[in-house]
C-alpha cells in the first residue's frame, strides 16, 4: 500500500510538472483535458500538436508533443509512455545544434519521466541512476520547469520504498527547496505532506502539524482540491496519532470524502473511505464499518469499471495512434516514390534535353562541316576551273608563241630564200666570177637547219602530222611532207616555190 501511494505521489508530481511549462496551443488543450481525466481528448490534442509540429519541421515543438504523449500514455501503458519519451529524447538531441539550453532542460525532463515509468517497473535502481543524471544536469543553473524538485522527490520516495534512514527525507526537502525556487506551486502540496509524514514519524508535533497546514493553505489558494483532500485525511490520522482526537479527525475524514465524492479520480475517495473504516473499527462501530466497505466495495467496482472504460478507450487511442502512424507510414512511402517518380522524371527530361542538346549541336557541328566541306569543294572546283582557265590560257599563249614561231621561221626562211635566190640571180647576171661567194649562196640554199626548226615547231602545232601521212603513204618523199607541211600552213604556190628552192611549176 505504502509503495502504491509513493507511486502515485510520483505521478502526480509528473503532472504537475509537465502541465505548466509548454507554449504550445494545443499542448495546453491536451493538458487541460487531461487534468480532467479525458485522456482520449488529450492524447488528440498532443497528436495534432505532434502533426503540426512534423509539417512545419520544428524540432522543438516535436520534442515538446513527443514528451506530452509518453506522459499521457504511461498511465495506460508503460511501454507506450516509455517509447514516446525514448522518441523525444532523439528529438532534443537534434535540437543540441540550435538550442543548447532547451535541449538540456528538455533531455533533463525526459529522463525523469523514463525514471517515474522504471519506478512503476520496480526497476528502481536504474530509476534512481536517471533521477541522479536530472540533478546533476540542473542542480548549476535555474530550472523553471520544476524538473529538478521532481528528481529529488523521486529519489525521496525511492530511498523510501528502499527503507533508507535518512536520505528519503533528505532528499524531501531538497524537492521542496527547489520547488520553492521553481515558483510553482501545483505540486507544493504533495511534498509538504511528505515532510509532514517524516516529522510525524519522529513525534514531532509542531513542524509535522506546520507542514500539514501549509499544505492545506497552499491546496485552499490554488483550489487543488486532490491536494485538499491528501491534506484532510493527513490531518485526521494526525489528530488520531499525536491527540487522541476521534471525533476531530471524524470531521477530516467526512470532509475529506465529501470534497473526493466529485473527483473523477476515485483513488482519493477510497483514501478517504479507508480512513473512516480504520476509525470506526478503532471505536468498534461495526455497522457503520460494513456500510463504509459496502460503500468502498462499490466504489472499487466503479473504479475498476472506470478502469476497465479508461484501458478500453487507451486501446481505441492506441489503435487510433496505430492507424494514424500506418496512414502516415503509407503517406510517407506514397510521397517517397512520388517524390522518387518526380526525380526519375526530372532526372529523364534532364537526360532527354541533354540528348537533344547534343543531337542538336552535333547535327550543327555535322552541318558545319558539311557547309564547310560544300564551301571548300566550291573552292576546289573554282580553284580547278581557275587552273584549267589558266592552262587552256596557257596553251593557247604557247600556241600562239609557236604559230608565231612558226610563222618566224617560215616568214625568215621566205626571205632568206628570197634574198639568196636574189643575190645569186644578180651574180648570175652579172657574170661574178667570184665562186667562193657562189658557194656560200648555194651552201645557205641548202642549209636543212632552217627545216629542222621548223619541223619542230610543226609538229608540237600538229601533232604526228608527218607520222600520219607515212602511215598513210609510206613512199611519201621528205620533200613532198614539206610541201605538204606548207600546205598545211596554207601558203601560195610562190611562196612555197621560195621556200623550197624550186620552181613554183616543180610546186
């Protein structure tokens, strides 16, 4: 019994703590919601506010919701409670690179709600090692959040369950120490009855009974009416222990269980019912004790009816959660291969570009070449047209030099003829006796150098002229392929007769 109200004073330090330190709209709805029991409508809210937080990618806030829904679901399950914090703790490790001091008062009190969920597992040693860890991060620096009184009243009602000596109280008043400084006062009442119950233990009736009045001051002026009734009942088993006083801690306790009577949570009640049947049984009252078990039997079976209600709709939560986590785990994968779809299609009409791209700039560079290689064949043909005009010119300058040549030597041996067949007709006539210059005249007349010349230029005009006629006629005489020659020359009768020496009848 002792261990369940440790226990449930962790609890409720957990709730006390967490529900005053988040900004966030929709965190403050769900913890609304869930100071009045409705843990369906504030696991809502704190996923919503989860949602919110993944769309718009803010680190803190997901930290913050993943921390309210393992506070909200521990209750119900451990296992979900433990997963959703071990899940905030990952998050506030990424906010280490943004926000250093969030983060550690965020880690800070995230660890503490894994060492309430290992109290709850009985693993309390590792409980008492994450509750040193929180004291050790915030003991140097302020704590708002109230998440260090919260460890050292863990390790308090730990060193407790442990049957320590001195620590639990030790550790008690550390717990008020820092709730005071915390400013907070929601959780106040339960650690003054704390240290009421340690100096009660002792006999010690002025500071028990001056913790038990701060605590029922403090519960008056922040209507905490579970504080209130925690702080009745310690009052009336103060009043049976230390005064002997029955009837005044009747009144407590008939007090006590008229305030828990419109408590949802009927743990309280029942507190107050066992109370007041320990009482009658003390003064042997046995009928009003069997009409307060009947009363407390009933309100155990509502309670365990409202605890059946409560797992059945943490079960329609948890389901809920499962579909909407398998929605978003199909959402996610969905947008996954839209998202790898999107970059295949980017990636293809990326490469089709490209491909165009270089299609086009090599059917450019192909056209180019094309155009380059038309221009350069235009060039070649002008270049061989030039060259064949330059030759056709050039032959037709060599033809004219040699028709001019020709022509010369015709021309020259005509007149060389003329003048000879002239001198010699003058010697003749004049009866010159001068033999030697006959000679000469006779020797040039039949000189065959003059021919010869002229042959070759001939023949480089007409080609084979002299070859085609001997195939023709192969009796054909060197005088008549002169004449022939002349002929071809288009020479007169007259002319051909000088040239040749002879006689234009002979001709």
């Amino acid at each position: 019994m002792l261990k369940k109200l440790l226990l449930l004073l962790l609890l409720s330090f957990i709730v006390a703590t967490y529900g005053q330190t988040s900004g966030n709209a929709l965190l403050k709805k769900g913890w609304e919601a869930l100071v009045k029991d409705n843990d369906d409508d504030a696991f809502r809210y704190f996923w919503a506010a989860h949602e919110q937080a993944e769309k718009q990618r803010n680190t803190s806030e997901k930290a913050e919701s993943l921390l309210y829904l393992g506070i909200c679901s521990f209750g119900s399950s451990l296992e979900k409670g433990l997963q959703f914090a071990t899940q905030s703790l990952s998050e506030y490790q990424k906010l280490e690179q943004t926000n250093v001091q969030k983060a550690r008062v965020g880690r800070a009190r995230c660890l503490q709600l894994i060492s309430t969920i290992y109290s709850r597992q009985k693993k309390y040693a590792q409980a008492k090692q994450l509750s040193h860890e929180v004291i050790a991060v915030l003991k140097n620096q302020p704590d708002s959040s109230g998440t260090l009184g919260l460890a050292y009243a863990s390790l308090g009602s730990l060193h407790q369950i442990e049957k320590q000596q001195d620590s639990p109280e030790y550790y008690s008043q550390r717990a008020v120490d820092a709730f005071i400084r915390s400013k907070n006062t929601a959780y106040l009442p339960s650690a003054y009855l704390k240290m009421a119950q340690f100096w009660q233990q002792r006999a010690d009736r002025t500071n028990s009974l001056r913790y038990l009045n701060k605590e029922l001051a403090l519960a008056d002026a922040t209507q905490n009416q579970q504080a209130r009734v925690s702080a009745m009942v310690a009052l009336g088993k103060w009043q049976l222990e230390m005064d002997r006083n029955e009837d005044e801690a009747e009144m407590h306790f008939r007090k006590a269980r008229k305030i828990a009577q419109n408590l949802s949570d009927k743990v309280f009640e029942a507190k107050t019912l066992d109370a007041l049947i320990a009482l009658k049984t003390r003064q042997a009252d046995f009928a009003e004790v069997s009409a307060l078990q009947t009363d407390l039997l009933a309100l155990k079976d509502q309670f365990y009816s409202l605890e059946r209600e409560q797992i059945v709709k943490s079960l329609e939560v948890q389901f809920d959660v499962s579909e909407k986590d398998r929605k978003l785990k199909l959402l996610t994968k969905e947008r996954e291969i839209s998202r790898l779809m999107n970059l295949i299609l980017v990636i293809g009409l990326i490469v089709l570009v490209l491909l165009f791209a270089l299609a086009y700039l090599f059917l450019k560079r192909i056209n180019k070449k094309d155009r380059q290689l038309l221009k350069t064949k235009e060039e070649l043909v002008q270049a061989l047209e030039n060259q064949k005009q330059l030759k056709e010119q050039q032959f037709l300058n060599d033809l004219e030099h040699k028709e001019n040549q020709l022509n010369a030597i015709t021309f020259q041996m005509l007149q060389k003829n003329e003048l000879l067949d002239e001198i010699k007709s003058t010697i003749e006539k004049d009866n010159v006796a001068e033999q030697k210059l006959l000679r000469m005249v006779n020797k040039h007349l039949s000189q065959d150098q003059s021919w010869n010349d002229f042959d070759k230029y001939f023949e480089s005009l007409n080609k084979n002229f002299y070859t085609r006629l001997k195939q023709k006629y192969p009796d054909i005489s060197s005088n008549d392929l002169k004449i022939c020659a002349l002929i071809k020359l288009n020479l007169s009768i007259k002319e051909m007769a000088s040239i040749l020496n002879i006689s234009p009848d002979s001709v």
